[in-house]
C-alpha cells in the first residue's frame, strides 16, 4: 500500500500515530506501507475516513482520491 505512505507523509503523521489510530502497532504500518501484509475492511475504512480518500484510491484501484 504504497499510497499510505504518500498519504501518511503528506499529513505529516508518523507511523506510530497511524498505529495508534488505528489500535496497531507501528511494525502493522510499516508491513501495510511495504506490501508484506494488508489491513482488513475495518482497517481500510477506518483509513480512509482519516486521510479523506476512497478505498479504491487507498489499495491503487481508482487515481481519483
């Protein structure tokens, strides 16, 4: 999920905040941003609504945030 990290970096939020916002840890983001695991639906929304994009926008379906 490469566009967490572009949206994560354009907030200027780290990280450990994201986890926290997400009730996860920093490693969870750091693995999301990687590619080596994917958040579940929950996650995804929860995501979403913070960065004020769509889903598809999030997980590289859609250009159009």
């Amino acid at each position: 999920m490469k566009r967490l990290a572009e949206l994560r970096k354009e907030k200027g939020v780290s990280q450990k905040y994201v986890g926290d916002f997400l009730g996860i840890t920093r490693q969870a983001v750091q693995h999301y941003e990687a590619g080596d695991t994917e958040p579940n639906i929950n996650k995804l929304k929860k995501m979403a609504t913070y960065f004020n994009v769509s889903i598809d926008y999030l997980v590289g379906y859609s250009d159009e945030r």
